[in-house]
C-alpha cells in the first residue's frame, strides 16, 4: 500500500464530503448553476470592506513594498496592531511576542496543537463541531473527543466537568459556533473556567482553553464576551476570512493570553510550528491586515439573509434556532436520518450538509453565505421535500 495506513482512514472519514460536492457539481452541469440552491459552503460571497481595497492598492503602488521571507512570527509592526488591538477590546496588556501571524485560522490551531500537545494527550470539544477538527487532531497526533451540549447547543458544564480527564490537554471552544451558529455567552464561559480551574488543580496541570473564533464579527444583536477576561489559560484564535471576506487569502493570527502558565515560551512554540508548516503567513496580506483592525465586512447583508431563510423554512414547518451568529442555519432533520433527508433536498436541487458531519446527526447545516435569489429560489423546494416525508 503506498499510502499511510493512517491517512486511509482519514480518506474514508472525508469521502462522504467529498462526495456531496461531487454530486453537487454534476447537478450544477446538468441543471444550470443558478438553477442549484447550493448552501453547502461556508465561502463568504460579501464583498470585502472598501478600506481592503485601498490599502491594498496602496501597498501594491508603493515603491517599498517587499515580497520576500518575513520573520516566521510574522511582521513586527503587524504583531504590535494586533495586539493593540486585542488588548483594546479584551482589556488585557497584550505584547506582540504573545501574537503569531498564521496561515488562516487552521494554521494557528495546527500551531497551538503542536505547541502543547504530547503524546497521550486528548483534544476536548463541545459537539456538535467544526468538521475540520478532526483533521488538526490527527494533525497533532491527539483524539479528539467531544461532549454534549444543552438541547439548544449551548455548553452544558455538567457534561464538561464528566468529560476531563487526566489526559484532557486541550478544552477546543468556537463561538460563533460552525454548525449552529450559536454564541456562548459570559456566564457560559465564567463557569466553563471554573471547571478548568478546578480540574487542573485536581490534575496537576492546567488545560488550555482554545478558542476559536473566526466568526466574532459576525453576530446579531449579541456580542462575543472575552475569553481572556474568563481564564488566563487560554489561546484565542482568529483569521480575516469572515470579518474581511478574505478566506482565499489565508491570514489569521493566535494569540496566547499573557497571564497563560509559560506564555512566552507557548507562544514561542507556536512560533516554531509555525515555521516548520509554512514558513510564515502571508506577506503582502499581512501588510494589508495589520493596518485593517477593526474594519469588518457589512454584517446587515448576512442579517438580512438569515432572517428570509429563517421566515421561510419556519413558514414550511421546519425546526430550527435561530442564529446568534456566523451565517449558518442548523434546522433539524424532519426525519431521523438525516443523510436519507439531504438526498430528498437534492431532488429538488437543494445541497446541504448533512449533521452527521458535525458530530450531530438529525441535523442539517445551511450556509447564507448565498446570494438572495438562492435563498428565494429555494423555498418551494424546501417546503415540498419537507410534505414528502411527513
């Protein structure tokens, strides 16, 4: 066998994608791409902030503008904006030695993973999750085991506080949440940290708290509280695909918590696991990033969006929450197997993701990340896939 006996089972593990995208883009030719109502993908189709477009015109027309190799934790001047930032809006005395500019937000986790982890350590995440998790565990050579949530896919702290173990290296958080679009709040996180705290002590070592958060900008009518102010432990997570409309560019950043046991030397890990996957970020779009925070793409277009898909599949009798974040609706399956439900939407040119990638099956993700006439234009088929399994 010329492939790893490792990576075959990771093929087996990405077939079902894969195929749903093969099967989505044979529809497309045969149907006419405007005629498939594809909200399979998370690929963010606002466009990006007008200040992107100057910056990076200036950048492009000025005569000092360099191309070439930037130190592997990433620009200077770019790490210091960062960390301004993050301190203004977290209230924390953020150094730029704590920031590492990184290959979206996967290179930065596949970096804090490599930081951290040794051999026999576990990766623990609330499900339903983010599919590519599964891909940066293997990564980093650790299981990643999950736990419930609430039935309305928030944390359930009881169920955490079961869950540690000895081994528990690593507590995996992503708020906006990717399926569910759910936002966990304060308190959530005050008592998240009270149960990391506690089962530290009881272990003997602190478990880091990872959070991931690529959708932070993208929320409605409630705000993303700090992880920084909940728990020093903690490593925040970030890129510019979403709040910039810039996924393709692959720019993100981690940021380790200066107050973290060991912070320089976890961020100095990172930085060394970010040398040995790529090098460094890129240079052009970090120039470009580092003189955008705080610039964020027109959430009201994504609002807009969520609130015709939500009044619409509620008209059809679907079951759902509604989002207080990222551009997912996470309704549930009509039947209990959800897969059998994402071929009958299929039939009607619909393509969604089934929740049994996420860790959640009975469920099904929708992106609106779409444009409007997508979101119009599939309603009849909603409602008709829905009357044929009642």
């Amino acid at each position: 066998m010329p492939v790893a006996d490792k990576m075959i089972e990771m093929i087996d593990k990405s077939s079902m994608i894969r195929k749903m995208f093969e099967e989505g883009a044979k529809l497309k030719a045969q149907h006419g791409t405007e005629n498939v109502y594809d909200f399979s993908l998370g690929n963010p189709d606002v466009p990006p902030p007008p200040e992107f477009n100057k910056v990076l015109k200036d950048l492009v027309n000025d005569d000092n503008l360099n191309h070439g190799y930037t130190p592997s934790p990433g620009l200077p001047q770019v790490r210091k904006a960062v960390a301004d930032f993050i301190s203004s809006e977290h209230g924390v005395n953020l150094s730029p030695e704590m920031v590492i500019m990184t290959v979206g937000a996967a290179g930065a986790l596949n970096n804090i993973f490599k930081a951290l982890i040794n051999p026999g350590d576990e990766i623990l995440t609330p499900s339903p999750y983010f599919v590519g998790y599964n891909q940066y565990s293997f990564i980093a050579g650790a299981p990643l085991k999950t736990v419930a949530t609430d039935p309305n896919f928030h944390l359930d702290p009881a169920a955490i506080e079961a869950a540690i173990t000895e081994n528990t290296r690593v507590m995996l958080i992503n708020s906006p949440n990717n399926p569910t679009g759910v936002v966990y709040s304060a308190g959530e996180l005050t008592q998240l940290a009270d149960i990391l705290n506690r089962s530290g002590s009881k272990f003997g070592r602190p478990i880091y708290l990872v959070s991931d958060e690529p959708y932070c900008k993208i929320t409605y009518d409630v705000e993303v509280p700090s992880v920084f102010k909940a728990y020093s432990h903690s490593i925040l997570i970030n890129s510019y695909s979403k709040a910039l409309s810039l996924a393709g560019e692959r720019i993100g950043y981690l940021a380790v918590h200066p107050d973290a046991e060991e912070a320089p030397l976890v961020a100095g890990a990172a930085a060394v696991a970010n040398t040995m996957y790529c090098v460094n970020a890129p240079s052009l779009i970090q120039q470009a990033i580092g003189k955008l925070q705080g610039v964020t793409v027109d959430v009201s277009i994504y609002r807009r969006r969520r609130d015709m898909l939500c009044a619409g599949l509620s008209e059809a009798g679907y079951e759902f929450n509604v989002p207080e974040g990222a551009f997912y609706l996470f309704p549930k399956s009509p039947i209990p197997d959800d897969m059998e439900f994402i071929n009958r939407l299929k039939d009607e040119l619909i393509l969604a993701v089934p929740g049994t990638g996420f860790g959640a099956p009975g469920y099904f993700r929708l992106s609106y990340a779409v444009p409007d006439a997508s979101i119009t234009g599939s309603l009849a088929g909603f409602k008709r896939a829905l009357e044929r399994v009642q």
